[in-house]
C-alpha cells in the first residue's frame, strides 16, 4: 500500500502542477495559432521541435496540442484509477471502464502526436528509421498495455463473481 500511496503522491503532484501551468500554455497556443509573426522561441512537443510560421506547421501544431491535452486528460483517468485502488475498489465495472478509456486515450495521443511527427519530418525533406524507444512507441505501448489490462480485469472480474457464488 505504501508503493500505492507513493505513485498516488507523484501523479497528484504532476496534476497540480499542470493545473498551475495550463492557463499560461492555453495563452501561449492562442498566440501561436492567431499571431501572423512568426515567434523567435522554438517549439518542441514531444520531441518535435516546431517552427511554426504557415498553415501547414499550424495544423501539425493543433495536432501536438490535442495530443498533449489527451495524455493531461489520461493522467486525471490514472488519478481516478488510483484513488479506487486506494479505497480497495479492485474488481469492479468501473476500474474495468477506466482501464479502456485510459488505453484508448493514451493510443490516441501516441497517433496524434506521431502522424504529425512524421508529417513535419517529411516537410523538412528527412526521413530516419528509429529503432530505439521513442514517445511514439512508448506511448503506443502503454495505451496498449491498458487496453489488455482492462480485459485481464474483466476476465479477473468473472472469476471472482464465480468463486463467490461457489461458496
């Protein structure tokens, strides 16, 4: 329970400190988006670094931001999953809910982030073939890592119904 309380104290700490800096990033992205200047600050959103000056690197830009707003979105659905977990609600349909949209969420964020990851790399005319951990992997991994938790805790659920009805 100790390791329970631990990551709880991380992920609250983590969301606080988001919530501090979410209207700062909001006033930001309405600059970029609505400003005709291009800005002399590089961008650089999960490791893209974006220059972002016409329509097309706007649109890649939208794209980061949506992506980025999914896993701020995941982080609260962790939170929520963690605070059930601390109230000791393991087996139960809305662990299992939580568990499905925390997969599909963070899978989306890891499309949204790497299409355009790709896109602008196509732009600056450079295509490279990483075979190392990226975010892209990494988050696509993990949204699928949810996604078959989940079934694991339908399956876990099932069983736990069976055993008490046996007894």
């Amino acid at each position: 329970m100790k390791k329970l309380n631990f990551l709880k104290g991380i992920v609250d700490f983590v969301w606080i400190t988001m919530l501090i800096t979410i209207p700062f990033l909001l006033f930001f992205v309405g600059m970029v988006l609505f400003s005709n200047e291009p800005l002399d600050i590089p961008i650089e959103i999960n490791g893209t670094t974006l220059e972002v000056v016409d329509f097309k690197s706007k649109l890649i830009f939208v794209f980061l931001i949506i992506s980025a707003s999914l896993i701020i979105y995941g982080l609260f659905l962790f939170r929520k999953l963690l605070r059930l977990f601390q109230l000791r609600i393991i087996f139960d349909e809305e662990i299992v809910t939580l568990l499905k949209r925390l997969g599909f969420v963070i899978t989306s964020s890891a499309l949204l982030g790497g299409i355009p990851n790709f896109i602008s790399e196509l732009m600056k005319n450079r295509i490279s073939l990483s075979l190392g951990l990226n975010p892209f992997v990494l988050l696509f991994s993990l949204g699928l890592f949810f996604l078959v938790l989940s079934e694991v805790f339908v399956i876990a659920k099932h069983l736990k119904e069976e055993n008490d009805l046996t007894f």
